[in-house]
C-alpha cells in the first residue's frame, strides 16, 4: 500500500508523461472519491504544470439521486473555482444494450463534445483488475485484455487516466487523510451488474489466496497490450499492399495464413469504424470469402456491415436499404442520403457542371430507375449505365444506391463516372460540384 502522502508524488509522474503546459483540462467529475480526489489533486498542481482545470459532470438522470449528485459536484467546484458543465443525457432503457454500456456511451460522447485538450477521468488499479476480468470472462482477443491505457486519443484532444497505477484503498486513504466528502452511489452495492458482483463477491476471496492479484492483472493488461501492438504492426504491414479503394484482394489475403489473415481483417473493419466481431464469426467470414466460385458473390453480415466478394476482392459496406428514392435539388448545398450525403460546391469558372444551365429546369438528385444512358466523353455515344457501370467495376450492390443528378430526365453526373459533357462548363462560366461522401 502506498503511504496518502506518496499519492501526489506518484500522480505527479504520470502527469510529467504527457504535455500539460498552456492546455485546457477536463476531470469528469462523478462525485465519487475517486473522482474527487483526482479533481482535488489536479487543482493543486495546476501551477505548476501550467493548464487551466475545469471540470464536467454527466447527468444520468438513472438515480433519485442524480439532481443531488449534481448540485454537490457544483458545491464542490465552487469551493475551489473550478468550471463546471454539468450535461443531461438521455439513457434508454430500451435500446437492447446493458444499461451500464449505454450509460459509458453517453458519457464519452459527452466528453469527446467538450472543447478541451485533455481529459482526465479517475479509473485506478481497481477498475483496471476488473476490467481485465471482465474481458477475460467475455473471451477477449489482446485488444480487450490490453484493459484500460493511461493515455489515449480522444475527440479533438486525449483523455488520460493519472490513478490508472493506484488501488482504491489508496484513494480512500488520501481522501480521509485530506478531509474530503464525496457521493456514494447506491448502484455501487447492486451485485446484479457484473463490475459489482465481481467487486463484492469475487475479489474479496481472490485477494484472500492472491493479495497481490491487482498488480498482477496490471500487468497482464500491459503484457497484453505490446501483443495488441505487436499484432496490429504486422496487419498494418499486410494490408500496405492488398488494399485499394476498391477493397481488399482475397488472394493476398488468405495467403498470409489463418492467423495473419484474421489480423488484418481485423485492422481494416476496425479503421473503417466497425464493431468486432467475435474470432469464430471472422474465421467464417474469412472461409465463405475465400472459398467462393469466381462468378459467385457471397455476403456475410458484420453488425451493421456486410462483407461482400467482387471482382475479387473483399469489399465492406453498411446494411442499407435498396428502395429508390429522389430529392429535388433546389440549390440547397447538400442532400443527406441514408449512408452519407451529396455536397454542392461552388467551383469558380471553367469547372464542374455550368450552374446557370440548371436554372429554370427540374433537377433531381434519384437513384437508379433502370435504362438509364450516359455519356463519359464528348465524342462518345450515350450508353446504357449498367454497361459503364461494369466497366468501372462499380459493384452490383452499389449501383442501385449511387446518387444520379438529372436534369429534365437527363443523367448530367454520376459518382464516380463523372460529368456528362454536354453540361460541363465553358471557359468564363460559373460552376458546381457535385460530390458524394459516404459515412
């Protein structure tokens, strides 16, 4: 156990590993002791690592508590001058998650809406061994076991965690040492949440035969987080050479092996924001890709995904719906579509499609209705776009959802194909873009 007066020392150290001098800190301040002793001894080095300290407080509105959680957290604040933004969010019940991940979810929404450099938020040693259990319990890969970093990027800035390294015990210590008052919330001794059962029930007999164990997980959650690295440092090497724009080429990729392969999915879903699947679902994805007939097209679903074979290579997708629509353009700067949104620009002279030809037409922004034709270049006939579509290897799911610009019943732009001639702009003429972002 540390002694309460070793505690500044020790989260001085860890302050002294990141760049504080002339930065915007944010504690989030529960009002628990933790959080109360980590805003304590934030305020008092603020001088002499040189950042201004405010503090923020998530409203839950969980408890019948919440609104006096709140007004202490000011109390607190107020006391020590210290900002403090206190911000209501909606939890639903019903959203088919634990309440606690919906609750995490809000809460680091909040955080990465804050206008700050860094957030410092009051996970310690004990946090850190629960953690570790609780992803071991689930069956986690490195990634889960690496449990919980000191630092990390977050929103704009980074959050940092400075009694990632200290026990709870420890905590408690300085707090009464201190003379500080803090919260208790009552959903701490709900053993039906599993942090809880683990902390009330579970700990207390491990610590009996392996007082020690807290440092040990620690330990573990380091060791795992260099495999984490190790792994991610090989997929990175991997894919440099297998992706493109038009996905990920499935030869290269099941010749890396099982192992190396899983990996580098694994990296390329995580950079493109989705959720990871568990091991046994990418092995089959990787199966039912790799495994396929040239002419044959399989999809495996991924959350709100969906991997598809074309042309082959893998290609990654998000569920969307395949109903036609159409959106009169009526100069507004952009259209939003159900995975992303068409962008207006105005392009000066002698660029994109000439602006004032659009005047006084019907001009729709639709999705294919069949039949269609359209001309790439000035000297070429108008052809069917299902033929240009294959020829640009546009895959078959794509082509129902691209957005046309058609004007009078004319396709003038479609997304990756470009401008129909006929409606570029001269020299001297004003123009627009048209361009779609996906996401």
């Amino acid at each position: 156990m540390t002694t309460p007066s070793a505690l500044p020392l020790r989260v001085g150290r860890r302050l002294e590993e990141v760049e504080l001098t002339w930065r915007r800190l944010v504690v989030g301040l529960s009002g628990g002791v933790d959080s109360v002793v980590l805003l304590d001894l934030l305020h008092e080095r603020a001088a002499t690592y040189g950042y201004t300290l405010a503090a923020i407080h998530v409203h839950h509105g969980l408890s019948p508590n919440a609104d006096a959680w709140a007004d202490f957290c000011a109390t607190l604040c107020r006391a020590r001058d210290i900002p403090l933004h206190v911000e209501r969010v909606e939890v639903r019940r019903d959203s088919g998650q634990g309440i606690e991940a919906v609750a995490r979810k809000a809460r680091y929404t909040a955080y990465r809406a804050l206008d700050a450099d860094c957030v410092a938020l009051a996970h310690n040693l004990d946090d850190q061994a629960e953690t570790v259990l609780l992803q071991l319990l689930r069956g986690a890969g490195p990634d889960g076991l690496a449990g919980m970093p000191f630092e990390r990027p977050l929103g704009r800035g980074q959050l940092i965690r400075p009694l990632i390294d200290v026990s709870r015990s420890d905590i408690e210590a300085w707090a009464r040492e201190r003379g500080l008052a803090w919260i208790e919330d009552e959903s701490n001794g709900d053993p039906a949440y599993a942090r809880n059962h683990l902390r009330l029930n579970v700990l207390p007999q491990l610590e009996g035969h392996y007082p020690g164990y807290r440092e040990a997980l620690a330990r573990a959650a380091r060791n795992a987080a260099d495999a984490a690295a190790l792994a991610d440092t090989v997929a990175v090497a991997d894919l440099a050479d297998l992706v493109s724009e038009d996905g990920v080429e499935i030869a290269g990729l099941t010749a890396l092996g099982p192992l190396r392969a899983a990996n580098a999915l694994r990296r390329w879903l995580r950079d493109d924001g989705v959720a990871m699947p568990p091991r046994v679902r990418l092995d089959e994805a990787l199966r039912q890709l790799a495994d396929a007939a040239p002419d044959a097209s399989p999809e495996v679903v991924i959350g709100a995904h969906v991997l598809r074979r074309y042309r082959d290579r893998v290609r990654l997708a998000p569920i969307a719906s395949d109903e036609p629509w159409s959106v009169r353009w009526c100069g507004q700067p952009r259209v939003p579509l159900a995975d992303g949104r068409v962008v207006v620009v105005h392009g000066g002279v002698g660029e994109g499609i000439a602006r004032d030809r659009l005047i006084g037409h019907d001009v729709l922004l639709r999705t294919r209705q069949g039949g269609e034709r359209f001309r790439t270049g000035a000297n070429r006939p108008r052809r069917e776009l299902k033929k240009l579509f294959q020829e640009h290897g546009v895959a078959p799911w794509e082509r129902n959802r691209l957005p046309l610009l058609c004007v009078d019943g004319h396709v003038v732009w479609v997304p990756g194909l470009g401008i129909d001639p006929g409606w570029a702009a001269g020299e001297g003429e004003a123009s627009l873009h048209f361009e779609l972002a996906r996401g």
